[in-house]
C-alpha cells in the first residue's frame, strides 16, 4: 500500500451522499447527461464530476436521477392527521404536496361545524366518514393551530396547505353558509380577516369551489356554491394583506363557459395574486379549453399571473367488484342478494349461468347519482394488468359488444370477474372527447399549464390518479404508440420545476447547488 492510498482511505468525506454517474435529468428540461450529484445537510452542493468522497456512495449507472416530484393538487387534509407515510403519491416519486385543495378542508372549524366538514370531504372527495371521525383529533379551531397539529407528527413527504373555501365560510357566517346565503359585507371582511391570517400562520393559499357536483354524503351543495365574485375578491384581498398565496379553483358550475375563468381573471389582477385552475377538455363543451386558453394568452400578454392545472391522462372512473361502484350498483339483485357476499363468493355466484344470465337481463332500475357513468359503455375499457389509459376506440366495451354480438353488460361481467373477480373496467370522461390523448398533450404543452391533480388522499375506491407522475415517464416519454410523444427532459421538468414555480416553492424542483435535495433515483 503506498502513502498516497493510505492517505486516501483515511480521508474524511466531503459529504454525506454521492450518487455517481447517473442519468442526470435536472428539472430544467436541459439535455439529459451523465453525471454525479453530491449532498450533504439536506442540500445538493454539487452536479457534476465529484471528485470527493461521500459518506454513502450510490452507483447509479443506468439509473435517471431526477428532482422530487411535486402534486399540486391532492387531498391530504385528513390523511396527514393519522399516518406518517401519505401512500399513494410518495410510492410514485412525489416528495412535496399541496392539500386542501376544491375549497374543502377541515380548518378553521369549531366544534359545532366538523360533522357538516365531515360530510363534505366524504361526499366530495370519497373519504369513509367513519375513518375520518375516529381519525381527526379535533386539536384546533384556527388554521393556523390545524397545520401545527400536522406539523408535530413526521411525514416521509413535505407538504403545503392550502385554506378552503368552504370550512372559511362555515367559520364565518355558521349555517347560513351551508344554507346558500350570500355573504354580507361583514362577512366578506371577516373571511378577509381570517384569509390573512390563515397565510400569516403558513398557508400556501387558498382553495374554491363553485361546482355543482360538489356535495356532502347528504347532499347538501358545497358551502361555497353559489359564492359571488365579490366574495372570492376580498378573500383574496386577505391573501393581497398577507403578500403571499396562490388562488386555486374548481370552475366548473355546470353553465361551462368563458366567462367563469375571466372572472378568475379579473380577480387576479384586481388583487395582484396569481391564480390557478382546472382545465379539463369536456365532453359537453369541446371547444371550451380552446377559447379558455386564448383568454389566458390574452389576460397573461396584460401581466395577469395565470397557470392552468392539467391532468396528463383521462379524467374518469374505474369500476369494480371491489371498487365503489360497478355496472350493476342500481340492479335491485345485485345490491340485495351479491353484494353483501365476500369477493370469492360473489365471484362463484355471477358465474353461474341463472345468475349472470339475470344480472345481464337487468339493467335495474334503483336510483343511483352514478348509474349514467357506470352504464357507458362507449367510452368504457378493460383497465388491463397492465394500466392501458390510452385505449383505442374499437376497444370499448360497446364495440367489443357489437363484434361478438352480445350485451355490453356481457362483456363487462366478462372483464370483471377476470383474475378471480379483481378485473377492472376504466370508463373515460374528460380529456378524452376524441378517443384519444391528443387534446390533453396540447393543454400539457402551453406555456402557462402544469401537470398535477393527483387527488392522493381522495377517492380510494374510484381512481388511483396519484399514479400520474409513473404514467408521465412510462406513456408520455416512453410507451405512447397512438401519437407524439414527450421526450424525457421534458417530461420530468413538467413534474418538478414547473410546479415548482407555480406554488412558488423556490429551494426545490430542480437539481442544483443550494436546492433541497429531494431526489429521485429511478430504474
């Protein structure tokens, strides 16, 4: 052993992880390259050759080193109260959330208002009340006191709150808000008030909701309803007080038009806050997300800070024996004599040719809000082992049908008892008017969008769209057969800087010196 290799075995190391010679892509959309990215405290302190050592070394040869992946758009808000690890978004690379997020949320809240937050973050989000009331500790009324209580116990991700609108207009105007009522002037200062308040104390902003399928588990509209945009002005005047936060907004009120987001528009720039919202290319207005873009072309070119939030896949529902919902929720049969039956038995059951031949026979005639969506068989497709979110045409459920000459409500059974009863149907309803994913590329692509609306944390038994930021690497800059592609650099800075940016989140999103080293290393 020579002097000089002794000396180096015994050196100190400069920092606490090197990852070496990984597939850097850096967050910024710049070319991808081969290189090592050091840490040390929590920060990344080197891109490039590291020619010191680090405590823990990691060969990441083959392997795509990324920043953290950021959700926008989740419904963390109970979740964070009762576990430590928020699973799914943190199983799919995501290391930063924002919650509270459709303007509902359970702060600030007194005593007298959880059952009623209760109730709407089950019938909205599809959260199981019962989970929820033996989970929420119930230790705050402010907002503020709501994120030191999330605060106290670790989480495997980082998170930011977002202030909704309903629990803000409970807190306020007590049951005249659940009963429609416009608000006064005293209480649009008193929103203003706790507004500021809420971001004083650390909120990342606030979050509204004027859609009609908003609803609690008992069918009582969302607080903030019928909201007037004098309402949504001085609460954001609150935010304008404070100097900080970002508007969110559900726009969707069933009238679809223009003049919905302009208003948004018009409040962002009255208040100098930016503003972010849904956009969704809808079935019954198609040409909706073009004129909305080119209202957001025209107000950006005045200094108006505009992002518009886009899901990278089709917006709608997977149907299942173990899911919430199925094709036969409004068969009187099923409901009473199947449904209460363990998975293995039903299966046994709807095999049987008296049984399946009666479940196909019957569409059923029970009152459900779902049944229009759960009997749509056009836009209905095999979910497949492998999730297929692309699916062409004369795959559907109707098709399939009408090339063997059956019922569709045939070959949906066929494809659910698949795999023992765990076969999943996907039936398509935003962003995919067309039979394919062209459209939402060409949201995901304008200057002024960001990919998100996860919803992790919500909706359990419907989608598991927090698995978004896989389908972005797998199909976008991978697998897409049916149309362009995203090529890699892109596709990551889509789910990290552009985010970023957007919730002003300004120590990560990106892999450089200084920046929060949030990192992903993907095989």
């Amino acid at each position: 052993m020579t002097e000089t290799q002794a000396e180096g075995e015994n050196a100190i190391p400069e920092y606490d992880l090197v990852i070496r010679s990984g597939t850097v892509a850096d967050g910024t959309g710049a070319p991808l390259r081969e290189t090592d990215v050091a840490v040390s405290d929590g920060r990344i302190v080197a891109v490039g050759e590291v020619a010191g050592s680090g405590r823990d070394e990691m060969d990441a040869r083959g392997l795509l080193i990324t920043p953290g992946f950021i959700d926008l758009h989740t419904h963390y808000d109970a979740q964070l109260c009762w576990s430590e690890v928020m699973d799914p978004s943190s199983g799919h690379g995501v290391t930063t959330v924002v919650t509270g997020n459709c303007g509902v949320g359970f702060a600030p809240c007194s005593a007298e208002n959880r059952d009623y937050l209760i109730r709407l973050m089950e019938g909205v989000e599809d959260i199981p009340e019962a989970v929820m009331a033996e989970g929420l500790p119930w230790n705050w009324e402010s907002f503020g006191d709501y994120l030191d209580s999330i605060e106290r116990r670790p989480h495997d991700i980082d998170f930011a709150v977002l202030l909704p609108h309903a629990p803000l207009r409970v807190a306020a105007m007590g049951r005249r808000a659940v009963d429609l009522e416009p608000a006064t002037a005293q209480d649009r200062a008193k929103m203003r008030s706790l507004a500021r308040e809420a971001m004083l104390a650390g909120g990342a902003g606030f979050s509204s909701s004027r859609s009609m399928y908003h609803q609690s588990s008992r069918g009582e509209s969302i607080a903030s309803l019928k909201a007037g945009d004098d309402e949504l002005r001085e609460i954001a005047m609150g935010l304008a007080d404070a100097g900080r936060g970002v508007l969110q907004a559900i726009t969707i009120d069933g009238r679809y038009h223009v003049e919905e987001y302009e208003a948004l528009h018009r409040i962002s720039d009255q208040t100098k806050r930016p503003v972010s919202y849904t956009l969704l290319e809808l079935p019954s207005n198609q040409g909706l997300w073009r004129e909305v873009l080119a209202a957001v072309d025209r107000d950006v070119a005045k200094g108006i800070d505009i992002r518009l939030q886009v899901f990278n896949r089709p917006v709608g529902v997977v149907l299942g024996l173990e899911a919430s919902f199925n094709p036969f929720i409004a068969n009187p049969f099923y409901v009473a004599e199947l449904a209460p039956l363990p998975l293995s038995k039903r299966v046994k059951a709807m095999r049987e040719p008296e049984v399946r031949a009666r479940l196909i026979a019957d569409a059923g005639n029970l009152q459900h809000p779902m049944s229009k969506s759960v009997t749509n068989y056009e836009n209905m497709y095999a979910l497949g082992e492998y999730a297929e979110y692309e699916p062409s045409p004369e795959t559907s459920v109707a098709a399939l049908a009408r090339a063997r000459g059956v019922p569709p409500l045939a070959v949906a059974l066929d494809i659910l008892l698949e795999n023992e009863g765990r076969g999943k149907l996907l039936v398509t309803a935003s962003n995919f008017v067309h039979g394919n994913l062209d459209t939402t590329l060409e949201m995901m692509q304008h200057d002024r969008s960001v990919v998100a609306l996860g919803d992790g944390g919500a909706h359990y038994g419907l989608v598991c769209d927090a698995s978004y930021p896989t389908y972005m690497l797998t199909h976008w800059a991978r697998d897409r057969w049916r149309g362009e592609r995203l090529d890699l650099a892109t596709a990551v800075r889509m789910l990290t800087k552009d985010p970023a940016q957007l919730q002003r989140l300004h120590d990560r999103g990106r892999l450089a010196p200084g920046m929060k080293a949030d990192i992903n290393v993907i095989d």
